[in-house]
C-alpha cells in the first residue's frame, strides 16, 4: 500500500466495543425504554450518542434491503411504543409510516433536516429508480462522512430536547461530530495523495462519498436493470481510460453479476456493505481499498472521545 508520512492518517475503531467506554456513564436511568431507528447504521450512532441508556432496535431486520421492506404489524406495534423513531424520511417505508401513524407522529423524527440531498436528475446518471426515493432523492446520506455530521446532530437535538439535565449526550454528540471530521480529513488526504478520481459501481449507492471527494462514479446497473452491451461496453472502456482496477457491489448482489464487467475491465471484484452497523469504518475501509492507502476510523471506544 502507498503511504505518506506527513498527509498518513492511521486512526482505530472498536465500535462493537463501544458501549464498554460508555461504563461510567450508564446509571441505568433510560435503559428500559426504547429507540427505533430505520436502518443498522443508525443504530451504531445512536449508540455512541446515548451510551447504553435505552435499548435500541432497528425497522429493517440484519439481511433486508430498505427500498422494499414493509414493516410488520408487530413491528408497527414497536415503533408506537418507542420514546423516539429516527428515520431519515427518504425511503418509501418511512414515508408510509409517518402516513400511517398521523396520531402518533411525536415519536417520529426525521434526521435528514439540514442534509445536502442530491436528487435523481442531479446524481450520477445510473441512479436508482426513484419509486423507492423520497420524491427521486437519493437516500444514502449515511454513506457519508459528511452528511453523517448532520445527522449527529439532528440526533443529538432531539434527545437533549427530551432529556436537558443528560448533558452527557450532547458531550458525546459533540465529540463524535469532531471524529467524523477527522476522518473526513483522513479520506480527504488519502485521495488527493493517492490521485483517484473515479470508482467503478455495481449500484450507485456511493453518490454522497462521491461528491464528497470529487470522484466519478460509474456505475453498470442501468436504471436499476442491467445495461445493454453498447452501454456495458462503453462503462468498460471508459473505466479503462481511468486505470479503475477494482469494482464495488453491495453484499446483497452475488458477485456473479460484476464478474463479467470485472474481467473485462481487468479489475477486483469488492463487496462492500452499504448498512453496516459500523458505517463509520465501512467508509475508511471503501476508501482504502479505492486509494491503497490505509484509513482506519477514528477510535469511538472511549467514553471521552475527544481524548
């Protein structure tokens, strides 16, 4: 792997571990209520924020994709219960819900107030079909380090609302909003040192982190189908004009469907996980292997994390 000495930024992550850091912190007070977030990814950053107080659960089960999962009526019934529900308001089952809970909409908070949303027409011209977008909005804020920042703090707002004396949650929404700068700046670095200005992409799910760090997408899935050969053969040609030697797909596509393009492109398939739990070293780990150098999330397993 290519490294550079004064720009090389190596952080650590132990968020499975996180919850130990938050020790002192947990006098049990919140612990028997519940938090409902929409996606796994939400939850790990709920969990840094609140330190174990609250029992928190995700919408979509581990193994489901958002854009066609329907709640179940006891899954309903759980979301009614919950102190809070965050959901990020762009994807077609939390648009249902907030429909079909008007009476009980006091729970329910969108965390992608303030977001720099990219809509279908502005985004790569491969994004998903819009039907399972919020008005033809991508909804992947959460793969990016820099509109995860605000959803910290729509996050932390909202629980401070509830809970003012609990100054412990902003102290750790504050300090795990100065983390994901760093790690920002660490990627940041990683790709003006490493020169990469383009990725290749099964499904552009990556449409934020690309527009964070000024990199092309290209992606093969044409509209959500597979693309015709003319289109195939112009995606493979004009990655080869970039030196693009590996192609992302989500967990949820077997690899089968990029392997083709993969040797014809002369490129390393990569599976990625676009809702990990760990979000934060999911994205160190896609830009590692974009930049072949190495960048590590910052370490969340603190209870002080602006040590």
């Amino acid at each position: 792997m290519k490294t550079n000495n004064y720009n090389y930024k190596i952080f650590t992550i132990a968020t499975t571990l996180l919850l130990c850091g938050c020790g002192s912190y947990n006098n049990n007070v919140n612990n028997s209520k519940q938090i409902m977030v929409s996606i796994e990814p939400l939850k790990g950053l709920v969990d840094i924020i609140t330190c174990n107080d609250f029992i928190i659960n995700s919408i979509v089960p581990l193994g489901e994709g958002p854009e066609t999962y329907s709640p179940t009526p006891s899954t309903i019934a759980k979301i009614e219960e919950s102190e809070f529900v965050f959901l990020t308001g762009l994807l077609e089952f939390e648009r249902e819900l907030i429909g079909d809970n008007k009476q009980n909409n006091r729970n329910l908070h969108n965390i992608s107030s303030g977001n720099a949303l990219i809509s279908s027409e502005h985004a790569h011209h491969h994004a998903e079909e819009s039907h399972s977008h919020h008005h033809g909005t991508d909804p992947h804020i959460w793969l990016s380090v820099r509109e995860l920042q605000t959803v910290v703090n729509n996050i932390t707002d909202v629980i401070m609302a509830a809970y003012p004396d609990s100054t412990k949650y902003a102290e750790r929404g504050a300090a795990l909003i100065d983390k994901l700068k760093e790690c920002d700046a660490a990627m940041t670095d990683a790709f003006a040192d490493s020169g990469a200005q383009a990725f290749a992409i099964y499904h552009p799910a990556l449409s934020y982190y690309a527009r964070d760090y000024g990199l092309e997408q290209i992606a093969i899935e044409d509209e959500g189908k597979e693309p015709n050969l003319a289109r195939l053969k112009s995606s493979i040609d004009h990655a080869k004009s970039l030196n693009i030697n590996k192609i992302l797909y989500q967990r949820e596509y077997p690899v089968s469907v990029v392997e083709n393009f993969a040797t014809e492109l002369g490129a390393t398939p990569e599976m990625f996980d676009p809702l990990s739990s760990d979000i934060v070293a999911e994205l160190c780990r896609i830009t590692t292997l974009l930049t072949g150098i190495e960048v590590v999330a910052p370490d969340l397993n603190n209870k002080n994390l602006s040590e």
